[in-house]
C-alpha cells in the first residue's frame, strides 16, 4: 500500500486545479491518460518547438513524477473526457454528474428575485429542472439572510469542493443541465395511454413539468425555422408573466376591498373577515390567522411523531 502511495497514488494527494482527479483518469503508472493523448498529438507539428525547448516543458507537464503533475500553475490540462468521470473503475456504468456552478446559480437567484420571473420560467430558460431551480432559490436566501446576520459561511470548504466536480457553466445559450426525454407520436398516443389506465388519469404531455417543449420539439419536427420557434417561445413566456401579474394584482385588490378600514387621527385600523376553517384540521395552515407571524413547531412537544409515517 505504502509503495503505491508513494507510487502512482502521490497524484492523488493534491487535486488537480479546475478538474476533477478519478481514478479511471490515470494509467497504473499514475499519468494522466488524457495529457498523454494531447502530447501524442501534438509531438508531430512540434519539430521546431523541440529546438526551442517546449517539449521538454511539455514532457516534464505529462511524463513527469506523478508528484509534479497535479501542482497549480504548469500549463492547462484537456478537459475530461466522459471516461474521466468515472470515479469507480469496476462500476463503468456510474459517472459523475455535473453541479451548478456558482454563477449559474447566482443567475437563479437573480432572475426570480429581482426580475420577478417564475420557477417555471426560469427552468425552462437556463435548462434546469424545476425542483432544483426553486432548491437553489431557497438555499441562496437563506445565505444572503446568513450574510445580513453576520454569520460565518463555509466558503472555502464549498469551493474547494465545487473544484473538485464537473460543473454546468453559465452560457449563453445554456447548456441542458438535465435532459427531458420525450416518447415518439403514434397511433396510439400518451392520451390512449392514459385513457387505459385510468379516465382520470391525464397523459404525459400534461403532468411533465414542461409540456411546451414537447410543443417545441414538434414544431422542429415540421421543419420550421429556428427564429420562429424562438419568436413563438418568447411570446409565450410574455403571455405568462403578463397573465401571473395581472393575477397577484387582482388578488391584491381583492383582499384591498374585503378588509374594512378605519381611519383614527394616528392608526389605520384593517378588518379582515376570516373563517375558523381556514386553519385546517390541525390548526396550522397558512390561512389561519397569525400563520404570517410564525406558527411555533411541534417537533419538541411530547407525544408528538417525529418520523415518517407514510410516503408520498
């Protein structure tokens, strides 16, 4: 064991600036197996470079200890390769997957907060999944609020950690972070589908998360132009905003008619009508009165069932 520390596993011990350092990215004399495959490469155009003393920089990059190969500041390595991202060398079939960059998830954070743009659309945007664009929202607020407050972020930890996974940078246009996968049409379509298992039952195209890319992959199919399926997209996302803003401003000026003001020379007083139902079976919903101002939990109460009981 020692031996191989020493070995071929000393290029493990530091990791390798701006990429990740698995095993099954190394030969069993421990060098990079992609920084070998771009100096064959180039060997045969760098007949003058070798007078010039480049390839022994070169050499001393790729062949060199296994000690030197990952220490900052040598020349840039290749990018990985799918076969570099396999951390475990007998499971060929689990690779790592890419994170969020930071900048990407600060785009997140921005369009929702300050641009006022739905999850939805913002998933449908940067090519993120719902669920992991509304996680980042949360996460991200939660940082800022630790920020106002003072409190001390693990940043050095997390981007030591973040150099050390591959990682979906923000571009434009964006790269998919997660791909959606879409059934062919045929005679006996996902409406078919779901009419046999159930009448209540609706199809695919209706419960995914983004029912206007199959739209949009049909449009493609009908050999459209491009600009056309983005024109016809940003008219719909417009559509959207303008529709889910004329709605809070409804809302708003419902609930603006409904509470009964009264003016004294000091206080605006504001009566609302509410119902006991509205606080739910146990008391806690978030229409009972005093749900803004925080419900305290349960969780330290006696009696109380601190596990999961079921599954959903």
């Amino acid at each position: 064991m020692y031996r191989w520390l020493n070995g071929p596993g000393a290029a493990f011990r530091d990791p390798l600036p701006g990429s990740t350092n698995y095993l099954n990215a190394y030969d069993t004399q421990g060098n990079l197996i992609r920084a070998k495959a771009k100096r064959t490469t180039t060997s045969g155009t760098t007949k003058e470079s070798k007078r010039t003393g480049e390839e022994g920089d070169l050499d001393s990059e790729i062949e060199g200890n296994p000690l030197d190969q990952n220490v900052a500041g040598r020349k840039p390595i290749p990018k990985e390769t799918v076969d570099d991202l396999m951390p475990f060398p007998l499971n060929r079939q689990f690779r790592s997957q890419p994170v969020l960059s930071e900048g990407l998830r600060d785009e997140i954070y921005r369009r929702i907060s300050e641009e006022g743009k739905s999850v939805r659309t913002v998933s449908d945007e940067l090519k993120v999944e719902m669920r992991r664009v509304g996680a980042v929202f949360r996460l991200k607020t939660i940082e800022n609020q630790w920020i106002q407050e003072g409190k001390t972020l693990a940043t050095p930890y997390a981007k030591a950690v973040n150099a050390m996974l591959p990682k979906t940078p923000l571009k434009t246009p964006p790269f998919t972070h997660e791909s959606i996968n879409d059934l062919p049409s045929m005679h006996f379509n996902r409406e078919s589908a779901a009419k046999a298992f159930s009448r209540d039952l609706l199809a695919a195209d209706k419960r995914i998360p983004h029912p206007e890319m199959i739209e949009l992959a049909k449009v493609a199919h009908e050999h459209r132009g491009r600009d056309d399926i983005v024109k016809n997209r940003r008219n719909e996302l417009e559509q959207e905003q303008a529709a889910i803003q004329t709605l809070k401003r409804e809302q708003k000026a419902a609930q603006e008619a409904a509470a009964k003001k009264i003016e004294t020379s000091r206080w605006q007083f504001r009566f609302e009508p509410i119902k006991a139902e509205s606080a739910g079976k146990d008391g806690r919903a978030r229409g009972g009165v005093g749900a803004r101002y925080g419900i305290p939990p349960q969780d330290r109460k006696k009696g109380q069932i601190k596990i999961p009981t079921k599954v959903e």
